[in-house]
C-alpha cells in the first residue's frame, strides 16, 4: 500500500491559487492564513499529475476525441464507491458544476420564472438564479442547535403556492456537510414529480461522504427521482483538481435527457477537454486509495477542530458534518455582529474564512473553515481564534 503525506505543508504562492491571489481583494489583506474556499492544500495523487505528464510528451496538442475509456472510468468508479448503475447514455461532459447549473437554468426555465434553494447553501445557486433574471424561493433548512433537517411541509406549501420551475439541491450539503438520507430524498422527488418540478442535484461533495458511507444518488432513490433529475458531479473536489475543470452530468429521463443534451451538444458546451478527461480517468482509475487515505485524515481533522474548540474555546461550536472537509462553525456564543464577527477572525485571529451570510439566510453567526490543509495549519489557526478569545474576553 502507498503511503501519502497529507501533513506536507505547500508553499501555493505563485501558483495562480485563487485561495491566495484574492486574498486582498477579497479580505483586504494578505497576511492571513486562508481557510476559505473549497480546495485542498494537499498534493494531488501522483498518477494524476504522471498521466497528464504523459500527455505533455506529445509536442501536438490538437482536437481530440475522448474514448470510451474516460466514461468507464465514471461509471466504474460509480459503481465501486456507491453502488450506483449508470448507462453511457445518461452521461454528458461539463466544464465545471456551476456552469452545468446555469446550462439547466437556462434550458429548463424561462426569465421570470421561479427557483427554489435552501440556505443556508452554496452562494453560486443564487447567483445563477438572480444573475439570469430568474427568482430565488427559499425554503431554508431547520436547525435544532445541534443539527440540521429539511423542511418538507414548508418545501410541499412553497412548491404549491410559487410554482418553481426548478430545484437546486445540494446533495450534499455545502456549507453543512449533511448527506441526505434516501427518505429524505423521496419525498423531494414526490413532490417534484407531482408539480413538474426539476431537481438540479449538485453532487460534486458525493465521494467526500465520510465515515466510510457510501453516498446516496438523488437518481437512485426512487422512479420520481429519475423522472425529475438532473445529476452534476466531478472529481474536482474529490482529487484536489478543480483547475482541470473537469466535471460531468447525468440525466435518466429521456423527456429531460433527449433535448438538453441536443441543445448542449449544438452548443458545444458538454464537448469534453482532452486534458480534463485525462485527469478524471485518472483519478477514478488510480485514486482511490489517495482518497481513502486522504478522508482518513480530513476525519481526523475534523476531530481535533471539534475537540479543540469544546474544550478550548467558549462560545464556539463546531457543527457536525457527514460530508466533506468543509465546517460550519458557529460563533454565535462569542456574541459579535456578523460584520464584527469577520473583523475579530480577520484582524485578531488572521484568519480568512467564508463568512455565514454569504451562504444566505441563516448564515448570521457562522463562518465556514475549510479543514483540508495540513493539521499543523488547522492547529495554528485554532489557536489563533483560541488566543483572540481570550482577549476579547
Ligand atoms: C456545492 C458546490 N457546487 C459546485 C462547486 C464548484 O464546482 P465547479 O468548480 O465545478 O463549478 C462547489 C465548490 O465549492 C460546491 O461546493
């Protein structure tokens, strides 16, 4: 068995690392360690980066065809991880999830029309909706203090009343890490099914389910499901490479299938990039181990920011996730406005998160720690907001 050193901190300056370059345009400094957006600061398996190698031997780097090889690779990785069937048919490349969102956005419903989200969720599903002129219908997730759940009475009333053309799910759940269960997800697709609604389900944390479960596919849990679906993953956040910009869809219904992907393909917007499919064939032929070791330690990660914080910092809780190596921290304990909130952890703790509220209602409060960095970082910054605690005390 290899072994992978996930400990290993790298120097990403001079990379082009958005995490860092937009540090001061976003944060308005630089001098803070950035614990923002969704990648990892590990090094990508080495079959990835020697199958791309390979390529680059070649001086001619041409149109190119995409053989059968890439879409095995998906539908095997598939069928190993989660025990989910899908048929070649049902695939479609895509030049990244958010861009899939906005191709279904734009096919599927019409200026004006109505999309529901539920925050506090991944800030691009907003953005997609209001930025093409469409309305976003909140049917927001209900948190007890220590979990968070669906609200489906309220999703049934607000599917009746404002009759969205569409969903957008996120399954799972960014910024909570929640992996729905399949219940949950049927009664979605009942209700979808009932009012002709399409369920756009983000699946790109699917393999970042952690405690060794597998993760449970909107398309798989029931007939309604397939018949209102349209699945977008990646292994771009799974393999640490989501410069490749390599992504993919599934479509079961062939009412949703047949004329999306027509208007795709005329477009051109699921024709596949040579360099993209290399690196996902790759990763999904050769990853798994990498990955498996590299949840191992997020999970660990994890663990030591929750007990780090319970033990050391009052006032601030980390919630649990299922999925991915992202936490949704909640500092409302340490009673600061959210503006106050985001200078403290800036200013005094030197650390750049993704504030709550960017992720819609019932963000006020939390802030999101990206975990997927080495544990002497992650300690480092807890420390940090340990320390400043302290003072604001
Ligand atoms: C839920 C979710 N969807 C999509 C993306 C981005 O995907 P892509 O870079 O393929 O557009 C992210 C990245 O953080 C995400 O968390």
């Amino acid at each position: 068995m290899k072994k992978y050193n996930f400990d290993c901190v790298i120097d990403r300056n001079n990379s082009g690392a958005t995490k860092i370059e937009n540090l001061d345009t976003l944060f308005g400094r630089h001098d803070v360690t950035p614990l923002w957006i969704a990648d990892l600061d590990f090094a990508v398996c080495p079959d990835i980066i020697d199958a791309l190698r390979k390529r680059l031997d070649h001086p001619v780097l041409g149109y190119s065809v995409t053989g059968d090889d890439y879409w095995d690779s998906i539908i095997s990785w598939q069928r190993r991880r989660h025990g989910f069937e899908l048929q070649r048919s049902e695939l479609a490349f895509i030049p990244g999830v958010v861009k899939g969102i906005g191709y279904a956005v734009n096919f599927f419903s019409r200026r004006g029309d109505r999309i529901l989200i539920q925050p506090p969720v991944y800030h691009p599903f907003r953005n997609v909706i209001v930025g093409n002129d469409r309305v976003p219908v909140e049917n927001p997730l209900i948190f007890d203090g220590k979990e968070y759940r669906m609200d489906l009475e309220d999703l049934q009333r607000l599917v009746e009343e404002e009759k969205p053309a569409m969903m957008i799910l996120c399954n799972p759940h960014n910024p909570i890490g929640i992996q729905w269960d399949a219940d949950t997800l049927r009664a979605v697709a009942v209700i979808a099914h009932k009012h002709g609604m399409v369920v756009v389900s983000d699946e790109i944390h699917s393999d970042l389910v952690l405690h060794g479960r597998p993760h449970i596919p909107y398309l798989s849990v029931s007939d309604d499901a397939r018949a209102t679906g349209i699945m977008l993953a990646a292994p771009s956040k799974t393999f640490n490479i989501p410069g490749l910009v390599s992504s993919w869809m599934a479509v079961s219904s062939p009412k949703l299938r047949t004329p999306f992907y027509h208007w795709l393909e005329v477009n051109e917007f699921s024709a596949p990039v040579q360099v993209s499919t290399i690196g996902a064939r790759a990763a999904y032929e050769h990853g798994e181990e990498w990955l498996d070791q590299m949840l191992d330690y997020v999970q660990e990660n994890i663990r030591f920011a929750t007990e780090f914080c319970e033990r050391e910092i009052p006032g601030v809780k980390v919630v649990a996730p299922q999925a991915s190596f992202l936490l949704w921290v909640d500092f409302r304990g340490l009673g600061l406005s959210q503006q106050q909130l985001m200078d403290f952890l800036l200013s005094r703790a030197h650390l750049a998160l993704n504030d709550g509220t960017m992720f819609g209602t019932g963000g006020e409060g939390f802030a999101r720690l990206n975990v997927g960095t080495p544990r002497c970082v992650l300690r480092e910054a807890l420390e940090n907001v340990r320390d400043a605690v302290r003072e604001l005390k």
